[in-house]
C-alpha cells in the first residue's frame, strides 16, 4: 500500500485522531468526514479496533504499510516491551525528529525537507525520511541553507520540545540525547491494540 497524500484533516476525521497532535483536525467537526460522517455509530469489532489502532499510529508517522510492519517486527526482535520499542524506532526516523526539532510544522513538511537535502546527521547530507537517527547524533539544517525561510518560520512557531531533544539555538543543531520514555509519547496511542493486530 502506497503512503497516503490526501488530505490529513480527512484521514484525522476517519480514524477519530488528531495526526498533527494539535487537536485542530477534530476541533470543528469531531466525527467522520463525508456525508453520513455523524451517522456512523455503530461499535467496532476488536479486529475493527486494532486496525484502526495501527492506522492512527501509521497516519500520525506518515509511513507506508510495508515500513510500518518491517519497524514492528524490528521492534520484536529487542529485549523490553514490544510496543514501547516500536513507537521508539518510529521516533528514531529522522523526519519525525527534524519535526519534533521545528525544522518543519508537520512530518510532511519534515518529510520533504529531508527529501530534498536540507538536513545532516552528524554533519552529513541524509535524504531518506526513514534514516534511523542513534542518541547521539546531531541534526541540522546544511550550512548553506540555514536562511530557509520555511525553516525559519516554522522555528518562529515552536514554543516546547521534546526531553530527548536539545536545542543550540545559535548553531541551529539539535542532539537526540537518548530514546523517548513511554510517558513522553502521545497517552492517546493504544500500541497493545497493535501488537495484538499482528500476533493474531
């Protein structure tokens, strides 16, 4: 299956989740998209709600089903918690860093900065999204495109960052200082729904 590029407020509506984190795809109109969006109240099976589990935590990343389930099985083969390690390595990409950082406002718009060689890992050029970054690594903008002005702006709106990440403002370079905690990911995410969809 191919990632999806439509509309994210759409796919928010679908699966009952903000995908930004911000809470405004759902903040209008809190039920699903299309014509009989409110009329939809019928309960889910527990198959219909581990999927849909997996497409909230898909969506939220912007990855592709065959990643998604590769980082899981990936995530499988660690010692700890399953689940926890998979929402971990799906943090470790280095588009959903260059977000948490503020390079970008959305992983999409991470996603394409990436794509297109803006960013470095450890002072080198890295333009695959999926790039697994190590505590440790540095990332930041390449030298000769630091006056981004979609770079910039999307800076100007960052108000808090992540614990794991820290920020030198002047270089405009951040670290990943370790993994994320469990309790420092998103409280609305179920990822037992999703070990239990691929375990079946």
């Amino acid at each position: 299956m191919a990632r999806y590029t439509g509309p994210s407020y759409k796919k928010a509506r679908h699966v009952g989740f903000s995908i930004s984190e911000t809470g405004k795809e759902l903040a209008r109109r809190p039920y699903g998209p299309g014509q009989h969006g409110q009329d939809r109240k019928g309960k889910l099976s527990d198959y219909g709600t581990q999927l849909k589990e997996k497409q909230k935590v898909r969506f939220l990343y912007g990855v592709n089903e065959r990643q998604f389930k590769k980082t899981f099985n990936e995530a499988a083969k660690m010692s700890g918690i399953q689940g926890t390690n998979f929402l971990r390595l799906l943090e470790s990409r280095l588009d959903n860093l260059v977000f948490r950082i503020g390079f970008a406002s959305t992983r999409r718009g991470a996603r394409q900065l990436v794509n297109h060689g803006h960013v470095t890992v450890n002072g080198k050029k890295v333009d695959i999204p999926s790039y697994r970054v190590k505590p440790g690594d540095v990332i930041s903008i390449k030298e000769d495109h630091k006056n981004l002005k979609v770079v910039a702006d999307a800076l100007a709106k960052v108000s808090k960052r992540v614990d794991f990440i820290t920020y030198d403002e002047g270089k405009m370079e951040a670290t990943y200082v370790r993994l994320p905690e469990r309790n420092e990911l998103n409280a609305d995410i179920d990822e037992a729904l999703i070990v239990e969809f691929y375990n079946k």
